[in-house]
C-alpha cells in the first residue's frame, strides 16, 4: 500500500485521503503532533472496496478485520514512518517498510 507505486506510493496515498476529505487526518499522522483517530469507514473510503479485498486476501483476513486493523494500526505506521513531521524519499519509505515486514512474526 505505502509501497506500492502502481498506486503511487506514499504521495498517492496522501493524495486519496485528501481528496476523500482525510488531509487533516493523514496531516497529523505525518507531523509531530497528536494522531487523530480514523474510523473503519473512513479508512474503506480512502482506499475503496477493491484495496481492501486485496489486503485482506494478503493478509488472510476478512474485510472487517482488515479495515478495523488499518484503522488501528496506520496512523501509528504513518507516524514512525515519518518522525521529522515530513514525508521521506518513496525509497526511503520502501527501506521501511521492507524492515517493517522483515521483522514481524510472519515475514
């Protein structure tokens, strides 16, 4: 997802949550302040139906799981992933999340 750049990686990801009206939230994940919370539905918004039937069948999930995750669990990537309060180079990004899935329990 953050990776993948047929999707256009971090930027287009910053790009559906701002056209979905998320910016703020994507915004405080980015900075150095308080992550605001993301619900499941708007997570679903962001991203569509598709992406998230994708994640879930990589991730051997069902649908609500996989949502109630990401709403859980990006803004804190997002946050790590940026700890300056900007966005790295997309390779940089990469490099991180490549560690990310090197070292947890599955990868």
């Amino acid at each position: 997802m953050l990776n993948d750049q047929k999707s256009g990686g971090n930027t287009g990801l910053i790009q559906k949550f701002n056209e979905k009206g998320l910016g703020d939230h994507m915004s405080s994940w980015i900075g150095t302040g308080e992550n605001l919370p993301i619900s499941a539905d708007q997570i679903k918004d962001a991203l569509g139906n598709d992406k998230i039937k994708e994640l879930a069948s990589k991730l051997n999930l069902g649908e609500h799981d996989t949502l109630k995750s990401l709403a859980d669990l990006l803004p804190q990537l997002i946050d790590r992933l940026t700890p300056d309060g900007s966005v790295p180079h997309p390779d940089m990004l990469s490099q991180g999340i490549d560690r990310l899935k090197k070292t947890s329990p599955g990868g």
